[in-house]
C-alpha cells in the first residue's frame, strides 16, 4: 500500500549548484511579508536548490532584516529542513517503537547494504539521501518507509530493491499541482 504525504512539489531542484541571488531576493520579495514567511521562505529555497546553502541564509538575513543567527535558529530546529545537499531522491525510514518491532533496523540495514550509505548519507551519485525519524504517525502499517513524500507501508526485507527502483524511475515524485503549475 503506498500513499502519497503532504510536502513540498518537485519544482526545479538544483542540488549542489551556485546560488542564484537574484532568485533568492524574488523568493524573499514574494514571501517575506507573509505570517510565517521566514518558513515559507526557507521552504521554497529548498524546494528551488534541495537544501538551503549557506549563501541563500545570507541573503534571507540582509533580506528579511533578521540577523543570521535568527534564519539559522529556524533552519536547524525544524528537521524538515538540510543545510547540506541531498540526494535527488530522500528515503526515510521510520524507527518508532511500532515499526522497530516489526523489523525496520533490518530494513534500514537493508537500504545501507544496497546504496552503500549511512544513515545521513547521500550516495556518490546525488541520487539518494538516507534518513531515519523517530515516528511518522503510521504505526500501524509499519515498517514504514517514505521515499520522496510517497508512503511505502509493511515494507519486507525483499521490498527495499522495488522500492528503490520504483525511485529510480521517478515514480515516487510528487506532482506538482494544475493550479500552481499555470499560475507561474
């Protein structure tokens, strides 16, 4: 069974390259002013580079008028949030006492063997992030494992391989949707 989370769309990432200012500065104009825009704000440079690059906080700073310190404190206590590229595609696997008992270190092991990572790791490609969180609400499907915000539930040891090549071919991307995709 898999189901899709709510997160943010696949706009055009571009992982591990040379920050546009000038796209920083429009993100900040267009969201800077809003209740939680700091959030917003920090949620689109992701969403635009795949991590928030330290040059991108520097510009949210001078932007805003917050001191670095303050757009660092947002960017470090919510974990949604990576001060270091990711991979093109992030698998987290759930370690909640539910999905713990059901066998999720032995997967977790299992993705470790196969993309030859640790946790926290990115494979030499850029293709894949691994990760692990403490509980994703879905403790009775478990072992859980969310692969680009799309819910894989009782995962088995032999599903780690679909799973990844279900991520390969991009079917775990979450789409963008109409209303936002015609209003750019």
């Amino acid at each position: 069974m898999t189901q899709r989370a709510n997160g943010p769309d696949s706009r055009d990432i571009r992982p591990q390259q040379g920050v546009d200012t000038k796209d920083i500065r429009e993100i900040v104009a267009r969201r800077g002013d809003e209740r939680g825009g700091l959030i917003a704000v920090l949620q689109d440079i992701q969403a635009r580079y795949g991590y928030l690059p330290q040059e991108g906080l520097k510009e949210v700073a001078e932007g805003t008028g917050r001191s670095l310190v303050d757009v660092y404190g947002v960017a470090t206590f919510y974990r949604s949030f990576s001060l270091t590229p990711r991979g093109k595609h992030l698998i987290c696997v759930c370690l909640g006492t539910a999905c713990h008992v059901r066998g999720a270190p032995r997967i977790l092991e299992q993705f470790q063997r196969e993309l030859g990572v640790g946790v926290g790791g990115t494979t030499p490609d850029g293709e894949f992030t691994l990760e692990t969180v403490n509980c994703l609400g879905a403790c009775a499907l478990g072992p859980v494992v969310v692969v680009d915000g799309k819910y894989f539930s009782n995962v088995a040891m032999p599903g780690v391989k679909g799973i990844l090549r279900e991520a390969r071919s991009g079917s775990t991307r979450l789409k963008e949707p109409a209303a936002q995709a015609s209003a750019r």
